[in-house]
C-alpha cells in the first residue's frame, strides 16, 4: 500500500479531549500528529463513522487550548486518525 500522506508526522503524546453529540465527552491521548491532523489512542473504545466531524481539544496546558474541529478519516484497531477541518474544508 502506498503511502500517500501529504505531511510528515511527528510523534506526540498529549490528552486529547474530544466531544461530539453521539459520544459524549471522552480524552484519550494522542500518538502522533501532523499538520493535517493527529491519531488518537482509542483502543476498543467505539467511535462514530468515518466522515464524522468531532470537536477537539488538547488537556493539561497552562491556558485553554483553543477547540478544533477534526473530521475522522482512518479507523484502526489501536484509534482513529483525524484530518484538521479547515475553514468548513
């Protein structure tokens, strides 16, 4: 399978907190991230469908860190990747 990732990925390990009316409120920690998006550890933890749009938010900063939206684009047995939603894009 060939890779076709448009940014390079950075291993990163934060908690996450993701919201979305179907899931509630969960934080998982993260396990890498790009400029495109980030995975998230979610193990058997159920997720809504690919193309769902959550909320995200990274925990444990000195300020609030600012809410982001985040489509989901990938599900594995180990989480879920997520690509940044931009401007509604």
């Amino acid at each position: 399978m060939r890779d076709q990732r448009r940014f390079q990925r950075t291993r990163l390990m934060c908690r996450v907190k993701v919201t979305h009316k179907d899931l509630g409120e969960i934080e998982v920690d993260s396990r890498d991230i790009s400029d495109g998006g980030i995975f998230l550890i979610t193990n058997d933890m159920e997720m809504p469908p690919l193309g769902t749009i959550v909320e995200g938010q990274v925990q444990g900063l000195m300020e609030a860190a600012p809410l982001v939206e985040m489509e989901i684009v990938r599900v594995e047995t180990a989480g879920v990747g997520l690509r940044f939603v931009v401007d509604g894009k």
